[in-house]
C-alpha cells in the first residue's frame, strides 16, 4: 500500500459510502472513520470516533492525504439539535482536525437540498412529483451559480459547510471538493418517484465521481459541484463536474416511472442504521 493515497472515508457504511468503497479499496489506502467500527476493515485502518467531538476523530486524521466526509444526520427534515450537533458542529470538526494534521483535501457529501427550494418552481416541481405530463422541455437546468436556497436545516447545514471549505481553503490551503449529491440509492433503481428519475446517482457514477474529486490536480483548491448520472429528467446542469472534475457519468434513470418498483426503508431520509447515531447519506 505504501505507493498508493491514504484515503479516510466517514460514512463509509452508507448508501454513498457503500457505493464508492470497492473502488476506493482498489486505487487508494483506504480508512474508516465512523462510531462503531466498520466491518470487513481491518484494525490498522478502522477507526472510532464521533465527528461531533473534535479530540475523537485527531487519530483518523494522521497521515491521511485526503478526508471523504459523508457522515451525517442525512434526513432533510433533521431538527435543530441533531443538525447543529452532527452537521455543522460535524463538518467543522472535519475541517479542523484535517488543518491540524495536514490533511491536503477534503472531498465534501454536499447535497441538492442547498438549493431545495428551487423544488417549490416549475418546472422542477412537477418533475419530481413524476407528474412528466405538465413538462415542457427543454427547460432550463440549475447550475451552481444559483443562490443557495435550502429547504431545512439539513439543506442550510450543506450550505454552511460549502463556505466553510471556501474559508479553510483560503487561509489554510486545505483543498475542498464539494459534491452536491443527488440521491444514491441502495437498490440502484431510481424508478419508484420522479426524484429518483431526476436526482439518481448511480452506484458506478457515485464511486467515479469521488474518484475524480479525490484525484483532482493538486491546484484545484475549491469547487462545488451537482453530481447525478446523466438522467432523462435530470433538473442539474452537470456541465461543471464534467469541465472541473472530468466526470463522465455512464448512467440514465430513464424517462418513465416504475408502478412495481418500491422505495426501501433504507432510502428514505429518516433511516438510520443506529438510531443514537447518524449515518451517511
């Protein structure tokens, strides 16, 4: 391992972790950072800790070039408390623990809920209510240079986290990606709503898109990407992640919904693997 990336991943249980981890164990070093430990990782790489105490998460950090940090409360509706704890107190920690260690960069689990409100228009709304029917294309595509425009604490905390990354950047030259990941879902098929036709972010797609960040020229200093396969119904202009990162997605959601298909208990926001304590997106 001693010519390849050490890589640390929190999160790496979840629906996004388990999607990129077979790629990450073949091209870098990989380590866990999570609560209880992450099975089939062996002890030298499997660490314990809680992104919401700083002193916790120091020994994880050590030695690593790059932090992938996809832990977090991953409801859109989380409340208050949990989000402050979890995802704002959460990220800083990311950051400051990476500043103190010398970590190169961090690979950011933003989300598509730092510009939610967007949903409230057409004609994003009908798309993601599958109502294809009201839709006239072509219509226009949201991009990153809209205003932020969150729809919860969870979609403000996103928010919050991309600025920080601009500020440790800046004036401490830590690198930050920042991925506003649509929706990767732990059966891979995106039929069952019309989210899932516009957000999907395949299973292949999300691991290559991470890989792109994590490997990202060394004088890509700060960005803020949308990252979703290369859907039908796609609402985000992925123009950026391709010209930036050299994303290419290989994936379409297709243009029409399932009536068999059924969203999984593990898919929605709400799910935690372990109740006291979040999981990745």
């Amino acid at each position: 391992m001693a010519d390849k990336k050490r890589v640390l991943v929190t999160g790496l249980s979840g629906l996004v972790g388990s999607a990129l981890r077979s790629e990450f164990e073949q091209r870098y070093e990989l380590s866990s950072l999570s609560r209880y430990g992450t099975e089939g990782i062996d002890d030298a790489h499997n660490f314990k800790g809680n992104i919401a105490e700083l002193d916790t998460i120091i020994p994880a950090f050590e030695g690593q070039h790059t932090v992938v940090h996809l832990a977090a409360d991953r409801s859109a509706s989380a409340d208050w408390e949990s989000a402050l704890r979890n995802n704002f107190v959460g990220v800083y920690n990311v950051y400051e623990a990476a500043k103190r260690t010398g970590v190169k960069r961090v690979v950011f689990g933003s989300s598509q809920h730092a510009i939610g409100g967007f949903y409230r228009d057409e004609p994003y709304r009908s798309i993601l209510a599958g109502e294809f029917n009201k839709v006239k294309r072509p219509f226009k595509l949201i991009d990153e240079t809209v205003p932020i425009r969150p729809d919860g604490y969870y979609g403000a905390s996103k928010a919050y986290a991309e600025g920080l990354g601009s500020y440790y950047s800046e004036w401490y030259g830590i690198s930050s990606i920042n991925i506003r990941i649509g929706w990767t879902i732990s059966t891979d098929d995106p039929t069952s709503n019309g989210g899932g036709l516009a957000m999907w972010l395949s299973h292949r797609d999300t691991a290559q898109i991470h890989v792109k960040a994590v490997d990202a020229p060394d004088s890509l200093m700060y960005t803020v990407v949308f990252g979703m396969s290369d859907n039908y119904w796609n609402i985000f202009s992925l123009d950026k992640a391709r010209m930036v990162l050299g994303y290419e997605p290989q994936d379409d959601a297709g243009k029409e919904l399932n009536p068999n298909a059924k969203m999984v208990e593990r898919d929605r926001t709400e799910y935690k693997q372990h109740e006291e304590d979040p999981e990745s997106y």
